[in-house]
C-alpha cells in the first residue's frame, strides 16, 4: 500500500512539473517556464506600484525629473522597436511605461512588471550622465521583457508543491513527525541558495539585455565599465559572491565586457536636438555675415 501511495505521489509530481507555457527570452533566446499569466503578473504589480507612489515624494528637480522620464522613453521606444520588428507585437501591449524620479538617498532603481520603473535620486550622482542612466534603466527595463518576476513566482511556486509533495512522500513511508520536520528543512534550504544562485541569473541576463537596449537607443554602451566601476567604489557590501542574489563587481564588469562586442553592433549614436540648434543658429549666423560683407563691397565699387 505504501508504495501504491508513493507512486501516485510521484504520478501528481510529474504532472505538475509538466504544467506551464514555455517562453522564450529576448536577446538571449533561454528558455524558461512560466505557471502564472501575464495578466496575474500584470494586475498585481500595477496595484503595488500605485500604493507605492501614494507614499513615495516625487523628486522637485525638474531637470533631473525631466532626464530620467527622456532617458526611460527612448529606452522604452528601442525595446518596442525591436519587439515589433522581431515578431512579438503581441507582448507589446503587456507594457505601459512610467519613469519617476523620487527623493529617497538610496543609490537605486527598480521596474515591475509591465514597466513600471522607479529611480532614486540617489542613483544620479553616481550615474553622473545620460548614458550611464541608460545602462541602469535598460538592465531594470531588461527584468520586465524576460518576464523575470514571472519566473521567480513560479519557482517559488513549484517549491511550495515540492514541499508539500516531499512531506506526503514522507508520510507515506512512514516516516516520524521529526524526521519529517528535518527533511522539510533541509529541502527548503536547498531551495533558499537555489533561488540565490537563480536570482543572480536573471542580474546577468538583465545586464546583458539591458547593454543591448541602451545600445539600441544610442546610448553608447562603453560606458557601462566606468558606471560599474563607480558603483564598485561606493559599495560597502562585502557579502561573499556565492551567498548573494547579485553578481560581484568584478563579476559584472567583466560579464559586460564579454558583451561588449555584441551591444557595439546596436550602437547608433544619437543626435540630439541641442546640437541641431546649435549647428543651425551657427548657420545662420555664417549667412547673416556674408551677405553684410558682399553689401559692403558692392558699395566700395560704386
């Protein structure tokens, strides 16, 4: 009989780990199975994001403010772009983009599902410039396309049903109420460094999507080696590599310049609307000049 219960046990596990869509990541083409939908991805961190802005303080720089919203668009532009051009228009509608800027000290930046992104003001002195505030924006902006959140929610989906299952099947052979509790424990650490090692998966991918995206708006992505090093300078986390659900430093600069190559062949400067101005005023200028002067010679010769 114990065995009988074991075996369907098994049977339910093997169903259950077969359920899900599989979906396929932009720019790095992994693999990667979801159990829950957009949509339930997409009303929860809707609902979040707004009870967040009712307590969040909006940033009164209005330059800066302005950058990040500029900055946050032609990023999102370039994603769009690349979408419709690659056969996913359908996951176009999944985004409704929104950049604030909000006055918190934290050197930070976050984006829910559906592109809703938040940047502290105290990411800009380290950023210091447009294109480095590209980078960061395209590795939060990276997280939202690869569905990331959707991913951890069914990881940790598939965990609880493991624990569930693990303890039946503990039951099952007749295991005792502490050994029970033993295996439980040990399953569920095994799980808590998996999703450590998982989550530093997905930083890895968003650097490398977001190098690209960045690249893709004209921001140039060289940049990104000197943005990290800066952020390297001012860190204080000396937590060991394997035990954080980040890349080290020197992890992450060396990754971007693995991909550096590839992110250069998106990369199409862009020209602003500043020099235009100016190149036009000079122009301007330059006609207003020769004209003066050939008035006067004309009037020498009379």
């Amino acid at each position: 009989m114990k065995s009988l219960k074991v075996i369907l046990i098994s049977v339910v596990a093997a169903v259950f780990v077969s359920c899900g869509t599989t979906n396929t990541v932009p720019i790095t083409g992994r693999q990667q199975t979801l159990m829950v939908s957009d949509g339930e991805v997409l009303s929860l961190s809707t609902q979040q994001y707004q009870e967040f802005m009712k307590t969040a303080k909006l940033s009164t720089n209005q330059t800066n403010t302005a950058m990040v919203k500029r900055v946050g668009q032609n990023l999102a532009n370039a994603v769009v772009n690349y979408l419709n051009a690659n056969g996913l228009s359908n996951d176009v509608q999944n985004y409704k983009w929104t950049f604030n800027l909000v006055q918190d000290k934290q050197v930070n930046a976050w984006c829910m599902p559906g592109g809703l992104i938040c940047v502290y003001e105290g990411l800009l002195p380290v950023t210091q410039d447009e294109a480095s505030l590209a980078i960061v924006l395209g590795h939060e902006i990276a997280h939202a396309v690869a569905r990331h959140s959707a991913e951890q929610m069914s990881t940790q989906m598939k965990q609880q049903y493991g624990l569930q299952i693990g303890t039946m099947v503990a039951g099952a052979l007749g295991m005792g109420t502490n050994t029970q509790s033993i295996v439980q424990a040990i399953v569920a650490q095994g799980f808590n460094f998996k999703n450590l090692k998982y989550s530093r998966n997905h930083e890895n991918e968003a650097d490398h999507m977001g190098l690209i995206f960045a690249a893709m708006a004209g921001y140039d992505p060289q940049v990104a080696t000197k943005f990290w090093q800066r952020m390297a300078a001012q860190s204080t986390n000396q937590t060991a590599e394997f035990l954080s659900d980040h890349p080290s430093d020197a992890t992450r600069i060396q990754n971007i310049q693995g991909w550096m190559p590839e992110a250069l062949k998106y990369y199409k400067p862009k020209t602003t609307t500043t020099t235009t101005a100016k190149s036009s005023t000079s122009t301007a200028k330059k006609a207003t000049t020769t004209k003066k002067t050939t008035t006067t010679k004309k009037t020498t010769k009379k």
